[in-house]
C-alpha cells in the first residue's frame, strides 16, 4: 500500500496513548466514542486500516468466542454509533464503510498513529544513517505512550501492544546504532539505555549502549554496561554476549588500563585468578604484570586485589 508519510485526511486516530479521534479540529476521548464495544470496535478497524475486517471476527474478539444470539444486529449498532460521531451526515460513505459483510476505515480518508509509525519506520529501511536517524527519531516522539493505554483488561489488545512494544525497542536500538555512526555519542546512549530498559535480553541495544559510551570515553560505565548484560545473558539464557560485544570489552580493558597503570594491574590480576578458577589442571598462568613484577604466584594476584579494593572501600 503505498501512501505518503502524512497524507491529508478527514480524521486522524490516535491508538498510542488513550484513544483519541481529531475530526475537523473537535477532539473526540473515549468517552465520548459511544459504548465501551462500540470504541474497541473502532480500535480493532485502526489495528487494520485498509484491511477489511469480517464482521464474525469483531464478534468472536468482542465477546471471546461466546457471542450472544443477537450479536450481529447489536455490532450494526455500534458501527452506526461510531460512524455517527466520526462521519456525521455521511451515512456508509464516509471513512468507516461495509464491504461484503466486513468493515474497513479507508486509509485515503484516515490516518492513524500506529500505521504513520510503523510506515515511519520503512522509510528509513535501507537509507543512510544521516537520512535513516532522522525518521527513526520521527518515529519514536509518535511513540511516547503504550498502545491503546486505556484497553487493560483485552488479550487482543495486550498482543497488538506488546507487539507494539517490542518494534519501538527494535527502533530505540536502530536510532542508538545510527546515532553512534553518526557520532551523537550522548543520543547514542540516551536511544540505547531506552532500548534496553524496555527489552531487557535486546543485544541490539546493549551493543550499542557499549559502543556508545566507548564513543564518549566513559570507559568505566561502559564495562559496567557490559557485565549488566553478561550476568543478564547468562542468567536467563544461559549463554555469553555474541562477538561484537565480546569484541567491544576487550577494547575498553585496553582502553582502561592504558590509561591507568593501577587498574592495569588489578585487570592483570582478575584475568590471572579468572585463568585459575577455569583451570582443572592446577598449571599456574604467566602473569606480565603484578604489582611491576613478572610472576607466576596466585597469592600475589589475590593481594593486589585485596589492596585494591580495600582502598577503594575506604575512599567511599
């Protein structure tokens, strides 16, 4: 279906965030949409603009499978609710009409949120990351709100939400990776921990949280980012962060113990413990640089450790 990003239309629906309809500049809530069924009628056509949808299914969805005997008669009431409020004196010919025992909102005379969105999204597919960040940062300020907020207690609203929910976390993470080849190191960041907070297990997104912070120099934060993610993996799937990522934290250990001798040797000294919790042989690892001595003692690994971290307790 091909239309443009902002097409001119009759009314515009609103489905994230409470439902809100805007006709000739009057803004119809919820409430004043008719009947609960009657507005979640109206949601169900926006989930589907342009697409007809049967007038069996709204009924199985509005009454899950267990429709009263009436059913077919009381949805035709709603509909003429519905199109009593947004197509006033426009009867079946306005933007919500029937066709063949289905009804369909016509995307020429409506636009919603959800689909500007998603379309949003597209148009950035397969462009260069000046012009792709720019419309996927578009696309996120239309998603500020969970979809369909007000609907909380409907499995077919809870499905269209996650699913929703789990596209702006894929974007979140597409806008942090352009951003950061981009150089907007700290909107990097900000799209990135986005990312990450709705969508815990997405590596999309802890990636380019790491690369983000390694962008700005923020070393530290950026290797406790990356061991929030590797506890994370292994506890819930049992498994390390995949090579970029893997990649990504042996710079920063470069990076910071280039610039601090002290942490150098604390680094040194885990990496040579870490060797030694994983060896069943007992051989004991070579160690470059511990306390400035050549060494191959475990002990003097764990003493630079314990001093480490006993001045920094100190310090706190």
């Amino acid at each position: 279906m091909n239309r443009s990003i902002g097409p001119s239309v009759g009314i515009s629906i609103k489905l994230i965030g409470p439902l809100r309809v805007e006709r000739e500049g009057q803004v119809l809530t919820a409430a004043k949409l008719g009947s609960p069924k009657a507005r979640q009628i109206l949601e169900i056509l926006a989930l589907q603009l342009g697409r007809p949808v049967p007038r069996e299914q709204i009924i199985n969805i509005l009454w899950h499978g267990n429709p009263p005997s009436a059913a077919s008669a009381t949805v035709e009431s709603y509909v003429s609710v519905i199109r009593r409020n947004i197509q006033p004196g426009q009867a079946k010919n306005g933007p919500l009409r029937t066709d063949k025992g289905s009804y369909i909102l016509d995307p020429k005379l409506v636009q919603v949120d959800l689909d500007l969105f998603e379309r949003t999204i597209g148009a950035a597919d397969g462009t260069k990351p000046a012009e792709a960040y720019p419309k996927l940062v578009s696309a996120l300020d239309l998603a500020s709100a969970p979809l369909l907020s007000d609907e909380l207690t409907f499995e077919w609203a809870e499905s269209a939400r996650a699913r929703h929910a789990a596209q702006v976390a894929d974007c979140s993470a597409r806008a942090a990776e352009m951003a950061v080849r981009l150089g907007k190191t700290d909107e990097a960041v900000h799209w990135a921990r986005q990312a990450v907070a709705a969508e815990p297990l997405n590596e999309r997104g802890w990636t380019a949280l790491v690369d983000g912070l390694e962008q700005g120099a923020r070393y530290i934060e950026a290797l406790q980012a990356y061991d929030n993610c590797r506890l994370l993996f292994r506890r819930e799937l049992h498994c390390n962060p995949g090579p970029l990522l893997q990649a990504a934290h042996a710079r920063l250990l470069r990076c910071t113990s280039d610039e601090d001798a002290e942490l150098d040797e604390v680094l040194s000294a885990l990496l040579c413990l870490n060797d030694r919790v994983k060896s069943r042989t007992g051989k004991a690892c070579t160690l470059k640089q511990v306390g400035g001595y050549d060494t191959t003692v475990y002990e003097t690994a764990g003493s630079v450790i314990d001093s480490f971290l006993r001045r920094a307790l100190a310090s706190a």
